[in-house]
C-alpha cells in the first residue's frame, strides 16, 4: 500500500512544469522600467508600479535619490523619483527596492557624472553625506533656518539679524550675507545667521565651505562653526560648541587681519570650559577670492584647515584632543551655522561710529558651497 502512496506522488511529481511557480501570498510587484539612468541635473522622473497587494519600498542610499509615494495598493501607482545633482567625478548608483509582505523587485538606478564644468573634490576614503551648493533660485530652507533677534547674542553684537534679502540672498550660485550699518528694530546694523538645527546634523566627518570673506578691519566678526544638535535640550556650552573659522579678533589689529584667525572648542563640564588657537596666516583670506575652511572630525580628535584641497600637505590651524568632558560634547550630532557679526566682545567694539568695516558701505561673506563628507564603511 505504502509504495503504491509514493508512486501515485512521484508521478504528480513527474507532470507538475518545473517552469511554473505558486505565486506568492503576499502578491508580487513589478516596476517599469526595469533600469533607470538619468544626468547629472537635479530632476524629477516616473516609474510606474504594479503590485497585486499593499506594497511599500526603501532607497538603498536616500541622500541624494528619493522616492514618493514610499508605499501603494493593489493595482498602478505612479511614483515620482527625485535626484539631487550630481557634481561627483564619476557615476553613482543606487538602488530601490520595492516590496510586498513576499515579494520583491530592485530597481537599479544610475545618475551620470557632468562631462563639463567643476566636478567636487571627494577625499581619499570619504563619500559625501550632504551638500548645499547653493544653485537654486532661493535659500534651500529644507537646509536652513535664518534666526532672527538683536539681543546681542550672548556676545554684546550690534546687529540685528533678519531673513530680509537685503541681510541674506542666493545670488549667482552663491550664498550671499550683508551686514549694513543701518537702523533696524533698535540696532544700529543688520545682518544674517543661517543654522541647519533639526535638518541637516550629523556626527563626525570632513566639513568644508568655501568662502568668500569681507574686509573685516575694523569690527566685522565672520564665522563658520557648529554645535549639538540637542542645544534646545541641553543649551550652551553643554551641547557643545565648534568654531571653524572666526575673524576679525581684536588681537588681530595693527594690520595683521586678513591673515589672523583662529579655530576654537567650547565645551560645560563643569560650567563653560574651551580652547581657542589662533594663528597669523602666510597669505590673506581676505584677498577677493574664495577660500576653504576644513574640520576633520573623528571619535578622536577635532582638527581644522585652510585651502586643504589646494595644499594636501598643509598643517592643521586648530588641533584638539577628544575626551569624555562630561556629557561627551563632541561625539554627538551637530548642526552648522554661518553669520556675520558686526562688533560684540570678540572684535572688542562696541559703538557702532568705530565700526570702520562698514564706512564704504554693506560688507558681503559669500558662500560657494557647504559640504560634510563620511568616512567609507
């Protein structure tokens, strides 16, 4: 009985196309087209999805690649695929993957490199985390948020800043913030300060802008730095603090400003610790043209550069040792920040008549590009 059982099933076995195959409970997805190649240019594209139940889907890196609607129903679903522009000397690719509870289909995705124009320096063993280049029509404020206030900012600053376009523009592929000696809301000049508090923050990398910096003698106070991205839980200096470049010291007067500044760490353990460095640089960076300001951020040490891409072998300005100072203010998340002060207790000026910087008129601090690289994993 019992082989006559295993006949009858090896014989079903024996029918049964090996071709075929039971479809899956959870339905299936398909995506058309299969492959997806786009330009460098930032651009929006469609696929069309077809699944047979709820399906939901991921980018494999969603930096630069996004996808909406993430997720669908039964039946055809046009789904819109965002790429930001690609300025990176080669290709990249990526992959989407869409999926319903047994099923899954990948969408390979390529966005070609620009064969014209400058292509972005990418440190050896860094891919780029983010970016802002500043080529739109307008402030990016999915990046940036432009505070506003004239309390003196914890520093006894003359400026009000404001989100007017006559204190910060996008201008000609450049981030463009002018302060004015002017009255406004009770100050005696005007400005901007840009952060990416909450939207853009991240721990550790190669941070690097390029700038453009103003005259700075006699009273201007330009700054590129950051802070944790918990400040509005645990205030200043716990969260820490991260200063890449400042100018326009007072210890930098008698002729020596376009050449002085300095990098700086602040930290609370106990109340409101720091170590400053500052340095009289070879040549000016205030001479018309646009420098980089670097910080290589490890678990290990912070350390800080100018013109890095240009001069590989150049020696650090700034170099601080990484410790656990108390509530570990710089091995967390941080966010960016970019202004321009008038006066305050780092210029040493606090009447705006000794403000010299501003006798000719508005002074610009331009800003090319704002990049943070991540180590390869």
């Amino acid at each position: 009985m019992i082989s006559k059982i295993l006949a009858i099933a090896l014989l079903a076995m024996s029918c049964t196309d090996p071709e075929q195959t039971e479809t899956p409970s959870g339905g299936t997805v398909q995506v058309s087209p299969a492959e997806l190649t786009v330009d460098f240019e930032e651009q929006e594209t469609y696929v069309t999805v077809t699944a047979d139940s709820d399906w939901g889907s991921s980018v494999a890196d969603p930096s630069w690649c996004t996808v909406y609607p993430t997720g669908g129903v039964k039946g055809e679903t046009e789904v819109k695929v965002t790429f930001k522009k690609n300025i990176l000397t080669e290709d990249r690719h990526n992959t989407i993957t869409f999926r319903t509870s047994s099923s899954k289909t990948e969408l390979p995705v390529t966005q070609q490199t620009s064969s014209t124009g400058e292509a972005m320096f990418v440190p050896e063993g860094y891919k780029l985390f983010w970016s802002d280049e500043f080529d739109g029509p307008s402030l990016n404020t999915d990046n940036w948020t432009c505070e506003t206030g004239g309390h003196g900012w914890g520093n006894a600053e003359l400026q009000y800043y404001t989100d007017r376009p006559e204190n910060v523009d996008v201008r000609d592929g450049k981030l463009v913030i002018t302060a004015r000696k002017e009255n406004y809301q009770g100050s005696k000049a005007t400005s901007a300060r840009l952060i990416t508090l909450g939207k853009v923050y991240f721990k550790y990398g190669y941070i690097v802008a390029s700038i453009k910096l103003p005259k700075t003698a006699n009273g201007l106070w330009p700054a590129f730095w950051m802070m944790g991205n918990d400040f509005k839980s645990k205030g200043w200096p716990n969260c820490g603090e991260t200063d890449i470049l400042e100018m326009g010291h007072s210890n930098g007067y008698n002729n020596r400003q376009e050449t002085f500044l300095n990098g700086a760490c602040h930290w609370g353990a106990p109340g409101h610790q720091y170590y400053a460095h500052d340095i009289n640089n070879s040549y000016s960076v205030q001479d018309g043209n646009f420098h980089t300001f670097t910080c290589i951020w490890t678990e290990d040490k912070i350390s800080m550069y100018i013109d890095l891409e240009t001069y590989p072998s150049a020696k650090p300005y700034f170099e601080m040792t990484i410790k656990d100072f108390g509530d570990n203010e710089f091995r967390k998340d941080n966010f960016i920040l970019l202004n321009l002060a008038v006066g305050g207790n780092f210029p040493g000026i606090w009447d705006i008549s000794q403000i010299t910087a501003l006798n000719e008129g508005p002074a610009e601090m331009e800003i090319e590009y704002v990049r943070v690289f991540q180590k390869v994993k």
